[in-house]
C-alpha cells in the first residue's frame, strides 16, 4: 500500500516505534531505515538530529519487534509460516495480538501510519542486533517444532496474575521443552542464512550491533576458579560477527568500544544503555549511514559518482601502462627461462632412464622383501598360535590336577561320612527294633492288665512327649479309630508341618465320628481359610458358631473372610457379635 501524505515544508512526525522526518526539498526521495531486535537498538533513534542536516528527502526509521521475537532462528521461523491453528493456543495464553508471530523483515519495504494514512519505505538499511543470540533461551514445541521464547512476555503481566492462576504455566511445560542458549555454531550458521534472505528481496545495506564483552559493574578480576564466564562468550560471538562482516560484506556497529570509551559505570547490564549512552551509539550509527550516502538526493548521487570515477580513470590508465611494461619485462624474462628449461628438460630425460631402471630394481627387490615379510609374519602367527595352545594346555593340565585332588579328598570324606551314616543307621534300626519289641510286649501287657483305656493312656502320654510324631497318632487311632481328641491332634500337628490338605482330611474323617464337636469345625475352618478356600472355610465358621454361639473368635474370623470377600454387611454383623462378646476383640 502505497499514499502520498501531504507534508511542512520541513518537519517530522513520531509514533510509538518509528520516525519520520523531511527536508524542505526532494521529499519524493524515501529513505527507509528497519530496525528488528531488542533493548539496545532504540539508540539509533538519537541520529535523526545528526542525519536532519543533510538530509535530501523523506526519511522513516522504524524499530520492529521485542528482543523475545529477535533471536535469529525465530526470525527465519517466521519463512516458514507456521499454520495459524497451530499458533492459536500460545496467543490465547498468553494474550497476543493475532499478528504477534508476523514482522516485515523478509519484504522489500515496509509501511508506516503517518498521522491520517499510510506510507510506504523502501528499505535502504536494515539494522539487526546479535543480542537475542549471545543471551535469549527459546523453547520448542513437542509436536510441532516451531519456537517462542515466553519470558518476555511472563515479564510484562502482573505477578500478582500470574501467581493467581498457573494454569498457562502448566499447560506451556506440557507441550514445550527448553532447547537452552545458542551455540557459536548455530549463530554462524543462522546469521548467514538471514543475510542472504533479505539480500534476497532487497538491496538494502545491513548493519548488525555487536555486544558489549564486559559486564557492567561487575568486581570481579581474577577469573581463573570460574569455569565460563559469560563475558568470554560475548567476545566469542563478537569475534564471530567479525568473520561473517568480511565473508558476508556487512557493517558492524561497534558498540563494545562505543560504550568502553563511554564509560559503562551506569548501565543496567551488558544490553540496557542509560539513555545519556544513547547519543555516542548514535553518533556511530550515523558515521556508517553518512559513509553510504544514502542521504543525498538521487541527482547528487550521480555527481558525486562522477566525480569520483574522474580520478579513478587516470589512476587506472597509469596502472595499465605500469602493467603493461612490467609484462613487457616478464615475457623476456620467460623466454630466457624456456631455453633453460629445454635444456633442462633434455637432462631430465636422461636421468629418467636410469631412474626407471633403478626403480624396478628398487620394485623387485621390495617384492621379495615383502614375500619375505610374509613368510615371517606367518611363522610368527604360527609360533604364538602354537605357544599359546601349549600355555592353555598346561593350564587345564594344573587344573585338571587340582581337581582330581580335590574329588580325591571329597570322596574320601564322603566315604567317612557314608561308613558313619551306615554305623549311626545300624545303631538306629537296633534301637528301633528294640522299641518296636518293647512297644508290643508294653501294649500287650497294659491291655492284659488294663484294658484299652490303659493302651490310650500310654499313648497320650507318648504323644505329649512327641507331639510331631504322626505315627504315634495313627497307632493310637487303630485301638480307638473315633477318638474325637486323638484326631483334632493329629489335624493340629499336621497344620504345624504346614501339610494342610493331610490336615483338612484328618478333620473332616473326625467330623464323620463327631458331627457336633465345636473344637474340630473351628479348626478345620482355620485350615480351610489358610489354603484360601473360602466358600467352605465360611460353612466351617458358620457350623462351630452354631454349635457355640459364645465364642467370640469364630465371629471376628468369619467377618475377616467376609471383609476380604466384600460382604461388608455381614462382615459388619459378624464383627459386632465378636465386639459384644469381647470387647477388645479388634
């Protein structure tokens, strides 16, 4: 968009991020000077009193863009296009105008509001700042991949706001990661890239700032416990720019000394100036604009052009007619060096036919040397090969002697051990007979004299003394096979060997002889709960408390399995009988 704006004479006119200012003549002659970066650039807005007296035209000088917008890899971002939906989420946020993601660095001119209407610049300079790239972190979204760098933005809101609801907060950790500070690398490679982009749609001259190396206020002078400091990674990024100014052929603006000479005692940090520090940046901005000439009308230009290339077209038919005899001179020169070399060229031929003779000597002799060299290094890998088979050997053959020893030793103790065990077996068996005999004749005896009561008394009394001998059990059930307390001991000695399905078995054959016996059911329902076998282990329960309602301990086990089973109503019902039967029950 394109509209002449009716001007003074001479006068200028300031909005929020540009200026523009006009001569009394010339004003359809446009200027256009574009500023993208942060907090160090609005010095070159002090200029405009210097470039006002020389000025041959109209004039706009804009600063576009904060410095959370102006790191270069955001900046080629923006060639991209990310899709506006994609986009949309972070604008909703964090509060940003739809155009936040926009700028008009990558076109060949720019528009301003000037009062009542637009104006259009042609950009003639373009002015970037390495400041974003030395100190910004970005993040990067974890699907989509493009970048934004939100601490400016958290920077401008009210805390109390922020602190009030996290929810941006939380929401911006889910969906993007850090990916830290630049690297020198990258900035190389993307400051490169943005050159060449907007030389690609304009002929605009570009100035880049460099950045300050010192740190402001900082005490500290020894600098050999700290492991980076920060002022030696802005020296390497100014080092940088430096290289790129000559391969890339741009103008740097030398801040770092500006400011040195200057004095930096009352700046904030390395990129905020007090504003008394404006005037010097911008006296040097100016020195490189009016070395451009960018300010002089267009038929000025061309005078000047002339004039220039007068004095250069002498000066250049003086150096040809030097060059010309100094050619002159080379040419004698060389041919005084050809009839050498023809010379030359005949006695090298000589010296390379005995050179080529001796060479395939030389070439035979290295083929036998290599033959040679071969035979060797076979004899050699077949000589360790040999040496180490003949160590590896030796090895398992100590080895294997070890070994034999120690079988030799262990199975002289297992024949030690196994004579001991037969002899100690021997003297068992003996025992055992003379037990079995001493059993037999005592049961014979204590039936004659006795009775079977008397035969039962001996072996209660035997098994109070064993309690874990099964055997004793099963002897004493073939005189009396419906003995109640002879089986729900036998049960109990069985549960303690943890042999649960014997014991289970025990006391139900038990039940057969004594249906009504409270101790046998409770049991035989512990035993069922233990092996988890709960429908029969709560029909146990339920049969012991039926036969003895009073025992509280059948309640509070029966609600355990309940409980456990999600029956919370009648395990409720169960715990409450237990608790009024004993109240500390639980």
């Amino acid at each position: 968009m394109k509209t002449n704006i009716e001007k003074n004479a001479t006068g200028e006119y300031m909005d929020s991020n540009h200026i523009i200012f006009w001569s009394d003549s010339h004003q359809e002659n446009k200027i256009g000077i574009y500023m993208m970066g942060g907090c160090d650039l609005p010095s070159v807005f002090s200029c405009v009193p210097l470039i006002k007296p020389i000025l041959k035209g109209t004039c706009c000088i804009i600063k576009e863009g904060q410095i959370e917008k102006s790191r270069s890899d955001i900046l080629l971002q923006n060639l991209k296009k990310s899709p506006q939906n994609l986009l949309a989420p972070v604008l909703d946020k964090f509060y940003l105008p739809d155009n936040f993601f926009e700028n008009q660095l990558f076109k060949p001119d720019f528009c301003v509001s000037h009062g009542s209407g637009i104006e259009e610049f042609p950009k003639q300079v373009v002015i970037l700042s390495i400041a974003a790239d030395v100190a910004r972190v970005v993040y990067q979204h974890r699907e989509h991949g493009f970048l934004i760098d939100p601490s400016g933005w958290w920077n401008n809101q009210r805390m109390d706001l922020m602190l009030r609801d996290l929810s941006s907060a939380n929401w911006f950790r889910k969906y993007f990661v850090s990916l830290g500070r630049m690297t020198l690398e990258t900035f190389i490679e993307n400051l490169t890239q943005l050159i060449k982009e907007i030389r690609q749609v304009t002929n605009a001259h570009i100035l880049v700032f460099n950045t300050l190396t010192i740190e402001p206020g900082n005490i500290i002078h020894n600098y050999q416990f700290v492991k980076r400091p920060e002022s030696l990674r802005r020296r390497e990024f100014n080092l940088a720019l430096i290289e790129l100014s000559r391969k890339l052929n741009f103008w740097i603006v030398d801040v770092d000394k500006v400011l040195k000479q200057s004095r930096t005692k009352n700046m904030i940090d390395f990129v905020h100036f007090p504003v008394e520090l404006y005037q010097p940046i911008g006296q040097e901005v100016f020195r490189i604009l009016e070395e451009l000439e960018i300010f002089n009308a267009p038929s000025q230009l061309l005078g000047l052009n002339i004039k220039k290339l007068l004095p250069q077209k002498h000066q250049t038919q003086t150096l040809l007619e030097s060059l010309q005899a100094q050619l002159d001179q080379k040419n004698q020169e060389l041919e005084a060096q050809q009839l050498e070399t023809l010379q030359a060229k005949a006695e090298i031929g000589q010296y390379r036919e005995s050179l080529q003779q001796t060479q395939i000597q030389i070439e035979q002799l290295q083929t036998q040397l290599q033959q040679t060299q071969v035979q060797l290094q076979q004899t050699q890998g077949e000589l360790q090969q040999s040496q180490s088979q003949l160590y590896t050997s030796q090895t398992e053959l100590v080895q294997s002697q070890s070994d034999l020893q120690q079988t030799q030793e262990q199975s002289e103790q297992i024949q030690a051990q196994l004579r001991q065990t037969e002899k100690e077996l021997a003297e068992s068996q003996s025992q055992l007979h003379t037990s079995q005999t001493e059993s037999v004749q005592l049961k014979s005896y204590l039936q004659q004299t006795q009775g079977v009561e008397g035969v039962m008394s001996y072996y209660r009394s035997c098994i109070a003394s064993n309690p874990d001998d099964i055997q004793l059990y099963h002897q004493a059930l073939e005189v009396i096979p419906d003995d109640a307390q002879i089986h729900l001991q036998l049960g109990n000695a069985l549960v303690r060997q943890n042999r649960l399905s014997d014991a289970i078995a025990t006391y139900q054959t038990a039940l057969q002889f004594h249906p009504n016996n409270f101790k046998i059911h409770l049991e035989l329902a512990k035993t069922l709960e233990k092996e988890k076998k709960w429908d029969e282990a709560i029909a146990s329960y339920r049969c012991a408390i039926e036969l003895n309602p009073d025992y509280s301990w059948s309640h509070k086990h029966l609600g355990d399995i309940l409980a456990e089973r999600g029956q919370i109503n009648e395990a409720t019902a169960s715990y409450r009988h237990a608790l009024q039967l004993q109240p500390r029950i639980l």
